[in-house]
C-alpha cells in the first residue's frame, strides 16, 4: 500500500536537484578479506527488510507524492578510479526511476571500500547508520554460515509496521504554542533573519558583501575529505566537555563557529559582520519508534552568531550551551516541522519555499555520536569491528550540501577516535581552502 510523504520528506525531495542533489554518503573501509558475493547477499537481505530502501516515488495528485514498494532492485556499480579519499564517481539518483539507495565498491592499496549512497528523503542519518550495522551483522552471519560455524549474531529487529509514525514526533498546536514567546523568537529567525554563505555568492542573492564567481574545474567525485582524533585526543575532548558541564555537541559547535570565523576572515575580505547559522540534526525518534525501520525521523535547529562574538571564546561558549539549552527545555526542535505543516496546508506550498534559492544556513553539523554500540559483532584490540574476516577500519558519514549552505561536517566517534568529516561545494571552495577548513576544526577540537 502506498505510503504518503510527510512534510519533511516532502521538502526533502523537492529541494533536490542536478547542483546539489539531495544525497548522503556512507564510505565503509575494510582491510582482510572481503566475499563481495556475500557481501552482495547480506545487503540485498537487509533491503528486504526494509520497505524505504527499496520504494520509488509516485505523484498522486499536482503537489502530493507518495512511496511505492519497487521490484527494481538498488543500483551497484564498481569503480577503478577514486579520489584521493577513497570516493568513487557517482550517479545521482532519480526516485521516479529508482529506489533511493546505491552501492559502490573500489578496491585500493590497503583494503577495500564500499560506498552507500541514500537520498535523504528516504532516511535520517541514524537510519542510515543502522542501515550499515545491519549489513555488517548480516554479512557476519553469512560468514558464519560459510564456515560452518553455528552461533548466528542476533539481527537488530525491524517492524515495517512502524513506518507511519515516522511523521509523528509528537507535534501539536498545544505543543507550539506552549512557548508562544519561545517558537515566535525561532520563528522570526527562519523568516527574517537571513544568514550568509561561507564564500560569498557570485549571484548576489545572499546580498554578500564580495561576490566570488564559481570555480570552472569541479571533481567529479563526492567533494568530501575526513580526519580523526586518537583515542587519547577523543577521551581529552569527551573529558573537557564533561568538566564544563556542557554536552559534546555544544563544544562541536562553539569550535566550528570559531572555526568559520577564522576562516573567513583568512579567506573572504569581509568587511562586515555577517550572520553565519550552524544548522544543527535532531533525533525525534521515542521509545514508540523502537524497531521503525530506516526513515526520517528527525528535525533541524538553528544557532546564529556574528564573527564579532568570537572575540570573547568563553563567553560565546556559554552562549552557546544556553541556547542548546533552551532549544531542547522548550522544544524549539518542533518548529521547523510546524513551519513545513503550515506550508503544506497550501498546494505547492513546500514547492515554492525550497525554489526561493537563498542561503539558509552557513554550515551544518550532524553528530551521530558513539556508533554500532547495539551492533552485536566482536572487536579487535583497538575496538575496530570484525565481520568475517573483514575489519571495518573506518566509516564517514556525509550529509548533503545546499545552495548556499557549502559544507556539512559530520563528526561521528567509532572505536573510540572521533572523526570530523566535511562535505564542501567544490565549484565555490578548492580542495586546499577545504583542507585548510577541516585542519582549523581538528585544531580548536585539540586545543578545547
């Protein structure tokens, strides 16, 4: 039975297009032994499992689409040629045509790597990464199996069933309107504040001060670069944030906000004082959605800050940890869901709201936290998943980039080194610019 858009994945969807599609990563490295044929098997299994990744997208009215469970099966491709961190050439992915979920596969000098492409209107990034303990579990067992080893690894349990509350995150008008005063401050900073692009853009839409024209050569491949902390780093930064009595997110974002003023500063002749807005993932999913399958089940928050504030880091600091504060105490995460419910109640109304092509936050930052601790599978001595006789080195995660909105940094930690991933828009930003982004982060994180 058809499954009808919610408003977020609506607005997913439509705000697609061929500049900036609507796609997130997840580059999977492994050194061992890898059976591509079981590999194959154990994703094909785990697709079967669950009804978004193998859906398309059907119109059922001028501005109303809905999913529609497909037998066209997820494109696989192998690739040769990668870039520099490891990323194949991709196909962008057509939900008319195709269910929105793709595998690559490369080899290279020191292992193996699999790349999943989704379009995030079919899941959030928590959904995704389950998606890959899932195949990682599955594959386990198919090795077991292989060997004639009889212990199975327990499958984390789905229930299809579920999919209709993905939409439902406990939203209602009493909610809004609790904190009237609250939602109407979030409120007037979606609608009038506007925030500026990391590099200044060449159309004048984002009424910049400099305008930067587009770079000519852009890669082909997923523009996205990754470094990571050590396990003595990461349990530096974890403890920093504890002492502070702040949250590991709030001390991510006072960093990057550093970081972008920084940066900007070195690279933009900047004569004013811009707005620059970190947009900021949250989970919606409850005790209820246990078991729901891959889906959005999330909303976004939004913090803004001058560069000028900057200069007092402490301050900006504790600035930062209230407003987190304050979003989460008065459930500010709810506004941007009502905002798409009101846009909705219009026909065409998420339609016309993504085609106004203006920047909408400077960056994002999507912490996923501590991954794969429910993933039933044995470590090695540096806490590094074993599959078989495959070893998950590393992951990165890397959400989509927008008009305007030129970098999306995940940070993610896994056998325990956090690790920063940035997506950047290769025709506003050079690779070195984009290093040089990524290596300011790590450094303020080191010295927090």
């Amino acid at each position: 039975m058809p499954l009808p858009f919610t408003p977020f994945e609506e607005y997913m969807f439509l705000d697609d297009s061929p500049s900036y599609p609507m796609d997130s990563f997840r580059l999977l490295h492994f050194t061992g032994s890898l059976d591509i044929r079981l590999l194959a098997d154990s994703i094909a299994d785990v697709i079967q499992r669950q009804p978004m990744l193998r859906s398309i997208v059907k119109k059922a009215g001028r501005f109303r689409f809905v999913w529609d469970e497909s037998e066209v099966p997820p494109s696989a491709y192998y690739s040769e040629e990668v870039s520099a961190a490891g990323y194949p050439s991709v196909e962008s992915i057509n939900l008319f045509k195709e269910p929105g979920f793709k595998v690559y596969a490369t080899d290279n000098e020191t292992g193996f790597s699999i790349l999943l492409q989704f379009h995030h209107s079919v899941s959030d990034g928590i959904g995704e990464m389950e998606i890959v303990g899932d195949i990682l579990t599955e594959y386990a067992n198919k090795y077991q199996e292989k060997t004639l080893n009889p212990k199975p690894f327990k499958r984390r349990e789905v229930n299809p069933a579920l999919l209709p509350l993905r939409g439902k995150s406990g939203l209602t008008l009493y909610k809004y309107f609790r904190y009237y005063f609250d939602t109407a401050i979030t409120t007037r900073q979606l609608l009038l504040k506007q925030p500026a692009p990391l590099v200044p853009d060449v159309s004048g839409e984002n009424n910049s001060a400099e305008q930067v024209p587009p770079l000519k050569d852009t890669p082909k491949f997923p523009a996205v670069i990754a470094a990571e902390l050590t396990p003595k780093e990461t349990k530096y930064f974890f403890r920093q944030a504890k002492d502070q009595k702040i949250t590991v997110n709030d001390l991510l974002v006072h960093n990057l906000f550093l970081t972008l003023f920084d940066w900007r500063r070195q690279n933009i002749s900047d004569k004013g004082n811009p707005l620059l807005r970190i947009s900021v993932p949250m989970n919606l999913r409850t005790e209820k959605h246990q078991g729901i399958p891959a889906s959005n089940t999330v909303t976004m928050v939004f913090l803004d800050r001058r560069p000028r504030s900057g200069l007092n880091k402490e301050k900006l600091l504790r600035s930062v940890h209230r407003e987190m504060e304050w979003i989460k105490r008065t459930e500010q995460k709810h506004v941007l869901l009502f905002g798409l419910r009101l846009c909705r109640m219009f026909p065409g109304g998420i339609a016309w709201a993504v085609k106004r092509k203006r920047c909408r936050a400077t960056a994002v930052l999507s912490n996923l936290g501590r991954i794969f601790k429910d993933v039933p599978l044995p470590r090695n001595e540096e806490g590094k998943i074993k599959a078989g006789a495959a070893i998950l080195e590393s992951i990165d995660a890397s959400p989509p980039i927008r008009h305007g909105t030129q970098i999306s940094f995940s940070a993610l930690t896994y056998a325990d080194r956090l690790r920063l991933i940035l997506r950047y828009d290769a025709k506003m930003m050079t690779a070195q610019q984009a290093d040089d982004l990524l290596k300011m982060f790590i450094q303020k994180i080191k010295a927090a």
